[in-house]
C-alpha cells in the first residue's frame, strides 16, 4: 500500500513536472505566435475589410474543427471533469497574463496534495487532458507525433486583462448559464483583441464593433469554445424562423419599394428630358427681339391659341393684324406660325396645287435617298455659321436641317434643292420641331408661292428684280436714277433677299419679324421690306458715288441698322398695299419680254437660234404656269358655282318659309275675326284693347 502511495505520488510529481514543461512550451508558442500576428497586424495594416472577414472565416473554421475535437475528448473522459475545473488555467478563450498563472502554479504545489491535470486552452492551443490521481488505471495521454494537437489562434470573448479575469473560470463550467448580469454580456473582447481592432481598423471603429459583436454571440452561444454547452444562451430574436404572413408582407413591401424606384426613374427621366428640351430651346431662341412682345399682347396670343379646334374657327383678322403688329412672343412665335397658316388656308377658296407626294409621311421620306445630298451637304456649314444650333459641325442643329432639306428635296424633285433654300429651313427649325418646320416649310413653298422662284430657270427670281426696279421707279425716283446712273440693278443685292428672305445677312430678331408678316400677308412682304430698306437709307445710299461702294453700303451697312430702324420698318411694311402693281409689273414684263421678240435683231443665225430655243423655252414654262393658273381658275368658278347654287337652293327655301308664314298669318287672322264675332254676340264689348290694335295693324 505504501508502495502503491509512494508510486502515485511520484506519478503526480512527474506529471506536474512534465505540465509545467508542457506549459513552458506552450508560454514559448504563445508569445511568438503573439509576435506574429501583431507583426502581420502593422504589415496588413490597410487590408480592405473584405480581407480581414476572410481571414477570419478560416480562423473560424479551424477554431470550430479544434473545438469540436476537443469536445469529443472531453465527453469520453467526463470523470476528469472536477480536475479540470480545479486547474489554474482558466479556459475563457484568452491567453492570458502566464507569468501569473505559473507564480500561482509554484505557490499552490503541495507534494502532499493530489496532483491536478491541466485542461487545455481553447483559444490559442490544444491539450489533451492529464489524469488525476483519483483514476490510477487511466495512464496519463501523452501527445505524440501523431496525435499532437496543433497551435490554433483564435479570438477570445473576453474584455478584462489577465488581472482582471477572476470569474471566467466560472463559466467554463458545464452547468453554468448566462443571464443578463453576466460579464460575458458586457465584456466580449480580450485586450489584445482590442489592441488588434484599434491597431487593424482604426477609421472603421464601428463596423470592427459589429463584427466583434457578432464573435461573441457566436461563442455566448455556442457555450464557449471548450465546453460545448448549449444551455448558454438562447436563439436570437432575430435568427428565428420568420412565418408566412411576415414574408408576404416582407415581399409586399419590397414590390411597392421597387414599382416606387420605377416611377421615380422614369420621373428623373422625364425631368432630364424637359430639362434638355428646354435648354435646346433656349439656344436656339438666342436672338435679340426688336419688338418686345407686352404681357396683355401675349395673353391675347395665348388665348387665340387656346381655343379648342382652332383648325376650323374663323378668327377675326383685323384683331390677328393688330396682335402681329403689336409683336408676337418669341416662345410661341413657331406656334402662331402654324396658327396664322391655319387661318390662310381656312380663307382660301381656291386649293393649291399640291405635289404627287404630298401625303407622304416624313419619315418615310427620310428613309429613302436624293440626288441632291451633296449640295445639301456643302451648304450645312454655310447656313447661320455663328448661331449656336448651327454652328457645331454635324451637330443636331445641322442633322436637322439636312433632314429637313433632304425630306423637300424629295418631296418635289423639279425643284429639288437650291441655294437658299437652306436659310428657310433654318429660321423654321429654330421656331419648331422638324416634322413641323417640314410642313410649314410645304406650306411657305405651295400655298404662299415661294417655289416659283426656286425653280431651275429661275424666271420668277427675274421677274422679281423687274418688279422691284420698278417699285423704286415709282416710289423712289430719285435713288433709282442714282442706282441706274451706275448701272446698279435688283439682282446684285436684292437677289439673296429673296431667295433668303432676309436670313442670310439681317440679324435673326429682323428676321423673325419679317417671317411673321409673310405668314400673314404672303411672299409681297418680301417686296414691301425691300422697298422700305432702300427708302428709308436714301439718304446714306445717294452718298456713295461708286459702283463699290453703294453695293457694300447696301449688302454690309444696311443689315447692321439699329433696332429702332428695323421696328419702323416693319410697322412700314403692315401699313403698304402694293399688290396691284405687282401684277401689273409682272404683266408688263411679259409684254416687253415680246416685244423683245418680235422686233428686228442683228444676231448671227446661230445665236437667234439660241435666243429662240431659250424663248421657247421660257413660253413653254410660261404656258405650264397659265395651265396652272387656268385649273386654279376653273377650280375657282366651281366653288363660285357652288356656292351659287346653294344660294339659289336657300333663297327657294327662304322664299317656301315665307309662304307658309304668310298663310300661317292669314289663318290668325280668321281665327281673330271668328273670336270677335263670338265675342260681339254675348254682348262683351271691346275686351282686349291690345288684341284690336293688333288686328288693326294686321289689317
């Protein structure tokens, strides 16, 4: 028995020496391995947090497959338990102050006191447990090569330093449960792990909280990393298992907040859309206005434009004169264009003549090809090259004017494209969209005329010149003499005034304006500007005593006039009437065109024939438009016939109403009689004094 005593003892002895040499070893891997993670820590100091969650992960993992380990050598060596929870070492998942641990160590020893095992630490390393003197039979597990647990690294719960960790041993305990007032609850880091989380993430101190935060759940919950106890703590509100009508209203409220971001995108997109509209507009509008538009004429603008199916109300056109005399706003001047073409089109009687094509959509004009693409082209950058929409090469403004052009071209082939034409265009897109300015551009050409002189020969554009050479014959003497005494005519400065309508060297405000009254009055506005130019700076031109100088004066200095001049240029052209002696100037030059003819010519055989061909050439296109002008007419007498017979058809039924209230009369008048004669034999005289005089005045 003594021998068996004094074995026992020398066991306990060799194993608390082989403990405290195992513990010296396991202090040595303790301090390198906190010498590498705090070097790891300061090399990876700005690693993305991405980095550091994965690292922790596979800490994790590796912590969880030791401690399941460790669970299973424990369970199969339950009566080591009391032992284990009496070993100085304190299994609360930190390292520790060792040098502390191993002084209490020295100081508990006692030869004669049982020896106590040692349970290994979960959080830094893994040790097999000692047997203790109560159970000889069990020989002590000594690690081997093979079964040798390795140093794992973990991160601990605990928040006090090793002098200050006095009741975590208690917790390690298998009956142990957490309540509300335990320290695990308010304390879940150790210090190193808070020197690591100040030192790894200093800018990201909350989100290192979280993810600390959620560590300790993890470990409160799992009953520590050593013991495997699951009475520990119970499942997280928000870990449990959500039931259906959560969900569906989880889902309900995900749709709203998804069809919500839908309509608010399509909104951002309608607001970007306005807000580029409306900066679209404002670069093409940036022109100076010379007649400033008043609020009280705008409203009546507004309301002209307003009114349900204007198309086909008839609005009154000395109150339409005086509003476009007055000024028209420049941010519904491309409107009141289409509403002053509406209104000339319901005043005219007589149908123009429309191309083949004239139903033809735009845009399937713009899908097919013209032969007039590269002169459109060349003229592009010509056409307003220092306004902002037009100035940019190939940019939107000009896309839309080669559109434009490109769509006309071929909508009426015999015209086709001329210089010029390009001008009109332009002045049209700045005012409205390009489908509009298409139809309005129709418009200008067909129903105003405008496409005469667009035509290859070009023999509206000298008729043009000869009537006004002689509208300043006979308004201006003076400065036509003084143009002819240096053989000055119409066609070296008025010819891009007419092909142009001004745009081509007249600021855009002038121009704008004089658009306005060609819409309202028709293509002799064009005439009545240019007489009204050339009459107002005669002064200035009769100056100028050179071929040179009187034509730069009128194509450079004249487009530079002040705004006041301009204004009082355009209350000129509302007041002239000058369409009388335009046809009759036009007459006149077809009268001396033959007489031209038909007198004696010196000419060579060939260049008389020459002369013929172009002269029959220009009958012939003469003879095309009298058959024009001829159907126009016959279509003219149709609806004056027309229109007579419906007359004649209302007079007849005006001419039966009356009969039948002639008769009507005369029938009152019997039954007035018939009642006084009632009345005069029951002895009732004169009852009514308004029925006698009635049928006095009757009578």
């Amino acid at each position: 028995m003594c021998c068996t005593s004094q074995d026992v003892v020398v066991n306990a002895e060799s194993s608390v020496s082989s403990s405290r040499v195992r513990l010296e070893e396991f202090k040595s891997r303790a301090k390198r391995s906190l010498t590498e993670s705090l070097e790891g820590i300061w090399k990876g100091g700005n690693k993305s947090k991405s980095q550091r969650e994965n690292s922790e992960g596979e800490s994790n993992s590796s912590s969880s497959t030791t401690l399941s380990s460790t669970h299973q050598e424990t369970s199969l060596q339950e009566p080591l338990c009391s032992l284990l929870l009496s070993s100085p070492l304190r299994s609360h998942n930190s390292t520790g102050n060792l040098k502390h641990l191993e002084g209490s160590d020295r100081g508990q020893e006692d030869p004669e006191s049982p020896p106590q095992g040692f349970r290994r630490r979960a959080s830094t390393i893994s040790h097999s447990p000692m047997l203790s003197s109560s159970e000889p039979s069990l020989p002590p597990l000594q690690p081997t090569a093979a079964n040798k647990p390795k140093l794992v690294r973990h991160y601990s719960v605990s928040t006090d330093s090793p002098h200050q960790s006095n009741d975590v041993a208690a917790l390690s305990s298998p009956g142990c449960v957490i309540g509300d007032d335990s320290p695990l609850r308010n304390r879940r880091h150790s210090w190193r792990q808070q020197i690591f989380l100040r030192v790894a993430t200093p800018q990201k101190g909350s989100e290192a909280k979280e993810s600390t935060l959620e560590v300790g759940s993890r470990m409160a919950l799992g009953g520590g990393v050593g013991g495997g106890d699951k009475t520990l703590g119970a499942l997280p509100e928000e870990r449990r298992k959500r039931s259906g009508a959560e969900l569906r209203e989880l889902w309900r409220k995900a749709i709203l907040q998804q069809i919500l971001l839908l309509r608010m995108e399509k909104e951002n997109q309608k607001l970007q859309a306005s807000e580029s509209d409306l900066q679209c507009k404002r670069q093409k509008l940036d022109y100076e206005e010379i007649t400033p538009c008043l609020k009280d004429v705008t409203l009546v603008w507004e309301r002209m434009l307003g009114t349900a199916g204007r198309a086909k109300v008839r609005f009154d056109m000395d109150e339409i004169h005086g509003a476009v005399g007055q000024g028209v706003p420049r941010q519904h001047r491309g409107e009141i264009w289409k509403f002053l073409s509406e209104q000339y089109l319901l005043r005219q009687e007589v149908p123009s003549a429309k191309p083949p094509n004239n139903d033809t959509p735009y845009k399937e004009l713009l899908k097919q090809l013209t032969s007039q693409q590269h002169a459109i082209l060349i003229d592009l950058g010509r056409t307003f090259p220092t306004h902002p929409y037009f100035s940019a090469q190939l940019g939107a403004g000009q896309l839309s004017l080669y559109n434009l052009l490109k769509a006309y071209s071929l909508l009426d082939p015999e015209v086709g494209y001329c210089q010029g034409l390009s001008f009109v265009a332009g002045v049209l897109l700045l005012h409205m969209s390009e489908e509009d300015a298409f139809h309005m551009l129709k418009f200008l050409m067909y129903d105003m005329g405008l496409r005469k002189q667009y035509r290859p020969d070009m023999i509206i554009l000298q008729i043009q010149m000869y009537q006004l050479s002689r509208l300043l014959h006979d308004y201006h003497r003076e400065l036509y003499s003084h143009l002819e005494l240096y053989e000055i005519g119409p066609s070296l400065y008025a010819a891009p005034w007419f092909l142009t309508a001004f745009a081509s060297h007249f600021p855009l405000g002038f121009v704008a304006r004089v658009f306005d009254m060609l819409f309202l009055q028709g293509s002799e506005v064009i005439f009545k500007v240019a007489l009204s130019l050339l009459g107002s700076h005669k002064p200035l031109i009769l100056q100028h005593d050179n071929l040179e100088a009187i034509v730069e004066f009128i194509k450079t200095t004249l487009p530079n006039l002040g705004l006041v001049q301009m204004e009082k240029t355009i209350n000129q052209v509302s007041e002239m009437d000058i369409s009388k002696q335009l046809q009759a100037y036009e007459v006149e030059y077809h009268v001396l065109q033959d007489e031209l003819l038909d007198g004696p010519s010196t000419l060579s055989h060939s260049q008389r024939a020459a002369q013929l061909e172009k002269t029959n050439g220009s009958l012939r296109q003469q003879n095309l438009d009298l058959l024009e002008e001829l159907q126009v007419a016959h279509a003219k007498i149709r609806c004056l016939e027309t229109r007579v017979d419906g007359l004649v058809n209302r007079d007849a039924e005006l001419q039966s109403q009356v009969k039948t209230l002639q008769q009507e009369q005369t029938d009152l008048q019997q039954t007035v009689c018939k009642l006084r004669d009632l009345l005069s034999s029951l002895g009732i005289s004169n009852p009514c004094p308004d029925l006698q005089i009635l049928t006095n005045n009757n009578q």
